[in-house]
C-alpha cells in the first residue's frame, strides 16, 4: 500500500493522471468543454445533460433513469442555474443541486466538476470512503496538491486543474493509495 501526504502525491500525480485518460473515463474532455461552456452561456444545464454526466460516472444503481424519470426539466433548470450563480461558494452550489431528486451528493459533486472544472471536483464513493466525506474538505485537499506540485499540468497553460488532481487522486485511491493528512 502506498501512503503519501498530499505533498507527496502532487510528485507521482502526473503518474495517476495519465493512468486515468487511459481509462473508459477518457471521454471527458468533449463532456467537460461542453458543459462549461453551456453553464456560461447559457446559465443552466437540461436532463439531457446530467445524463451524459450520470453515463461518464458510470450510472451507478440506475440514477440516469431514476433522475430523467422523476425531474421536470424546469427543476433541472432551476437547480443548476443556482448552482452556477452560487459557484463562489461550494456548499451553495451543491446544496442548489440537491432538490434534483435521485442526483445526491456524488452526482451533484460530478455536475459542479463538469460546470467548473478549474475549482471544483468530484467527490464519488471511493474519495468519500477514503479520503474524506466533506467536499468543502476535498477541495482543501486539491488545492494543497495544486499548490506544491511543480509538475506540469495537462491543460494548455500547463496548470492542474481541480478536476485534473481529483482525476489523479481517484485513480491514486481507487488502485489502493492512501493519502496520509494532517
């Protein structure tokens, strides 16, 4: 088993992130240029669109059927047109998504990744069993990572993302990693 601080982990990151592009998982980067850019010109994102989110998640227990089946569009709209007016705070902007009945914690957190990918992250089931079940926590812990890393990042500018060191951290975890905080 690996244990790394956070610090540590910012060394092997690039490492885990290429590891994670070359999973089914790659389809990312259409999905999240997309979405951003709709919730910017836009200012909100349709059913059809956290069905895509909840496809690239992997559609865990038949939560696409059971959020397409059990929202209006307008409760969609409505949820993430909040969202993405509340972006500057965290908490905000995933408790403005939870009224879309069957997303939940997991799915919200994916549908703000792909909204804002610069500063926010995923917090799915193996992050939340292994790393921590705070989101706000999980954007602390990207954000120490993005800090001390030298590494260069994979987006045009050379920069790591938050998304880009959650990509990481998930792969990092999922593969029996440990992060070792403080």
């Amino acid at each position: 088993m690996n244990l790394l601080t956070p610090s540590e982990f910012s060394r092997e990151m690039p490492i885990w992130h290429s590891k994670y592009t070359e999973t089914r998982y790659k389809t990312y980067p259409d999905l999240e240029r997309e979405l951003s850019e709709k919730a910017i010109h836009v200012g909100f994102l349709e059913k059809n669109d956290l069905a895509r989110i909840a496809e690239w998640g992997g559609n865990q227990h038949g939560v696409k059927r059971r959020m397409m089946e059990s929202n209006r569009e307008e409760v969609v709209r409505d949820a993430t047109q909040k969202a993405i007016h509340n972006l500057a705070d965290p908490l905000k902007a995933l408790q403005s998504l939870l009224p879309i009945y069957g997303w939940g914690l997991t799915y919200s957190s994916k549908t703000l990744r792909f909204i804002r990918p610069q500063d926010y992250p995923a917090l799915d089931r193996h992050l939340q069993n292994n790393v921590t079940r705070s989101y706000t926590r999980l954007i602390s812990i990207c954000r120490e990572v993005q800090e001390t890393t030298s590494a260069r990042g994979p987006r045009p500018d050379n920069r790591w993302w938050i998304a880009d060191i959650e990509m990481a951290l998930f792969m990092f975890i999922k593969s029996g990693g440990k992060l070792r905080l403080g």
